[in-house]
C-alpha cells in the first residue's frame, strides 16, 4: 500500500522528492486588499478624517473613542488600522507608519495582539461586550496602545451599547476605541455624546476613475476612459466596490478593460434603444413601433421592469441637459452619450419631458407594488400605459393653447395699428371687436385654468 507524507513511498521510489520539489501556487491576492492604503498619505479623497487625526497625532492630543461613519468601501476600517499602526509604530518616519516594525507590520497581517478587530455583526450581544470590558483591563503587550476597532457597531443591541457607556467614558490608559458604522443614526446620543466622530463621503467618480487608471498601469492592464467610466460609476463612490468590480471585469474581459467589452459585460447596449424608443412614443402619427418596441424587447427575454428604469433614468438625464445640470456625477452615462443625446432631442418640449418622467416613474412604482407575477403580465401592463402615454403627449397642452392665443393676439395687435395708421376704414372696427374678444378670451382662460391640466379639446373655439 502506498502512503503519502513524510514517509518514502515503496512502491515508487523518489515520489517524496519530487513531492516536495513541485512548487506550490500562491494564492491569489484580491486588488482592494492588494491596494489597500497602508499610509495615511495613500487613502483617496478623505482628507478631511486624515488630517484631522494626524494633526492630534502630531500635537499629542489623541482621544480615547472615536467615531468614523460613512458609505461602505470608502476607508473606515482602513485608516482606523493606519491609526493604530501610527500609534504603536517603533519608529514613524513623517508622522506616517513606519511599516518596517515588528508592531507595523503584525497590525498589518492582523495578528497583533494590541489591535482587536471586532465585527459588531456578529458579537452583538451583552455577553460579548461584557468579555471586552474584562479583557481592556490588561495593558499592551508590544506597543504603546491597545486599540479596539468596532465594525458596523450600529448592529450592537441596546442593552450592549448600555454596558459600553461606562468603559467608553472612563476607559484604562493606553485604550483606544474606533467605532465604525454606516449608519450613524442608530447609535444612541449616550454613545456619540462621549466619542469624536469623523466622517467619510463617497469619493467622486472622476477621482475614482483617475486611480483606477494608476492601478491598470501598475498592472499592465489594456483599458481605455469609457471602460473605466463605467467601472468607477458601478464603484457608487466605494474605493473596494470598484475594485471588486474591476476583479470581475478583468476575469470576463480577459484583462482588456475596454468600454465595448465593460459595457457588454454589464449588459449596457448603449442609448440608441432608448433613443428610438422615446421617438417613437413622441411620433404623432404612429404609435405602433412602442408596441412593436416592448413585444421585441419581450421576446428576447428582457428584463422589462428593468428597462422601465433605465428608460426612466434616460429620460431623467435628458432633463438635466435641458437644464444644463447633466454633469459626470450626476448621470449614469458617458460624455459621449450626453452629446448625443442633446444633438438627438434639442427641440424636444421640456414640458412633455417632464411628463413623461413622471409616468414613467408611477408606471414603474405600481409594477412594484402590484408584484405582477409573470413577464407576460408586465408586458400587458405596460403596452396599456404606454398607449395611453402616447394619446396624452399628442394632445396640446393647456400652455400651448395659451401660447397659440397669445401669438393670435399679438398678430391682430400688429393689424390692428396698422389698420388705424392707414386712416379709418370700416373693416377697423369690426377688427378692433374681434381683437377685444380674443383678449377678453385669454384672460378668463388664464384666470380660470393656468396652472390646471385639462383636456385640450375642450379648449374654446375662439374664431
């Protein structure tokens, strides 16, 4: 019988040997923890929190609990173990970590003893922290202070953040707390009241984009803008988010972060659907290529109630760009995009626009609610909707009848002293009356219904 280990084989004499001369793979290293900051100078975009402990660093004025709150991804847990490492650090260099140290680099694989990491997810209850009270007794062990990091620390229950209180106001010398959380309206007053709380914001997406692009070059990637436009705006201003994202798409692409294959991957197939569609909903004549549109879009196995929210975020972006609001931060689209979608639609009304958003948006609500069971059913609902969308934009609306009235009497104004500097004419008369009556009809019309939506046939005849 043959067995493996550190006994030599019988049966195939030198398998041990060559067993231990095969060399082993090394395990992949995930980019958000391969480029994770180790130095307070490498942490994007949070120079506000940095800054701030730095300087009380550097004035030794450091406080005994903190609060670091905002969106997941953007450096909490991050710069609190920079925090730590500083602090314990043999020999920083710029009040910066040293990174060298014993203690620097322990902090850095997670296994010192001074620097406790505690996940408020799973060790929520009193008994836990009752075990960290106990514990915070004893002093460092290697560096000059114990540091406790508490993550998502909004999940501890009542009765735990109460048997906290105490050790947060009071805690023994050379103890540090860092309480993160994304949710900072969960921790009670009695807690925030006795820590210093500093906070994270989502780093902008050109930021984003911009240290992305360091990253493929330290990586030799192949990418281009739009490839990385669309990662970073995936990212939602989470530094690891984008990186996770950019892990998936260097897999699908091949490392080839091209705008063509991100966008293939994330099944993005451009505006030109959307472009066509708003058309043909906006086409007077015909409204069948809407109902063609949705039975396409139906056969090729579409998510429906997704298109219904992209279209609607199409819709909403060229709003923006009617109202010269539609920068890279506040659209999910490429520049490229944006300009062609002004080109396509500068004389389309803003009011039918602004309309069409909103039916848009209560179409996509009452699918939501309605908890329509099959595709078949949304597709149903959604051809009603948008029949009668296509009915409603057809019709003058009651600013455009009011626009036509006013263009009338203006004109018969023009005729009218035109008339009376030519000399007195019988026909002036009868002109000056039907002047009077348009304008006595344009202000009851304004007086009665501005600001109302009523049926445009039934504006009045005024000939």
């Amino acid at each position: 019988m043959c067995t493996l280990g550190k006994r030599v084989c019988q049966k195939h004499p030198g398998f041990e040997s060559r067993l231990l001369r095969t060399p082993m793979s090394e395990n992949h290293q995930v980019l958000f923890r391969k480029y994770r900051p180790q130095r307070f100078q490498d942490v994007i975009f949070q120079e506000l929190p940095v800054n701030a402990i730095r300087n009380a660093i550097k004035h030794n004025k450091i406080g005994h609990a903190y609060i670091f709150f905002g969106p997941r991804g953007v450096g909490k847990t991050t710069i609190a173990r920079i925090l730590a490492k500083r602090l314990n650090c043999e020999k920083p260099v710029d009040n910066e970590p040293c990174n060298e140290c014993a203690n620097c680099r322990e902090i850095t694989s997670g296994i010192s003893n001074d620097v406790l990491e505690i996940d408020a997810a799973s060790h929520r209850g009193i008994n836990h922290i009752r075990e960290l009270r106990e514990n915070v007794k004893f002093s460092p062990m290697g560096g000059k202070y114990k540091i406790y990091i508490i993550d998502e620390v909004h999940m501890l229950t009542t009765e735990s953040f109460n048997a906290l209180l105490k050790t947060l106001e009071e805690p023994p010398p050379k103890v540090i707390f860092v309480l993160a959380t994304t949710e900072y309206h969960k921790i009670p007053e009695t807690i925030l009241s006795r820590c210093q709380d500093f906070m994270f914001r989502k780093v902008p997406l050109v930021t984003l984009q911009s240290y992305l692009e360091e990253i493929c070059k330290k990586e030799n990637l192949k990418y281009d803008t739009e490839g990385l436009f669309w990662i970073a705006k995936k990212g939602d201003g989470s530094v690891r988010d984008s990186l996770s994202f950019m892990e998936q798409s260097i897999v699908f692409t091949d490392s080839n972060l091209t705008g063509v294959n991100v966008r293939k991957m994330i099944g993005y197939h451009g505006i030109e659907l959307h472009i066509n569609y708003l058309k043909s909903i906006i086409n007077e004549e015909n409204y069948s290529q809407t109902l063609e549109e949705i039975q396409k879009l139906f056969q090729e196995g579409h998510d429906m109630i997704k298109f219904i929210w992209d279209f609607l975020e199409f819709i909403h972006t060229l709003i923006l760009i009617k109202e010269n609001l539609a920068d890279r931060e506040s659209v999910n689209f490429p520049p490229e995009d944006l300009q062609r979608m002004k080109q396509e639609f500068q004389d389309l009304d803003v009011e039918k626009i602004n309309y069409l958003a909103q039916r848009l948006f209560e179409i996509y609500e009452n699918i939501t609610v309605m908890k329509l069971r099959t595709s078949f059913e949304i597709r149903v609902f959604l051809e009603i909707q948008f029949r009668k969308i296509h009915f409603d934009l057809t019709k003058p609306s009651l600013a455009g009848v009011l626009n036509q009235i006013n263009s009338l009497a203006e004109q018969l104004q023009v005729d009218m002293k035109n008339m009376e500097n030519s000399g007195f004419n019988p026909a002036i008369e009868k002109k000056v009356d039907t002047t009077k009556k348009v304008l006595d009809i344009e202000s009851a019309i304004k007086e009665e219904f501005s600001g109302v939506e009523v049926d445009a046939e039934d504006h009045p005849d005024i000939e």
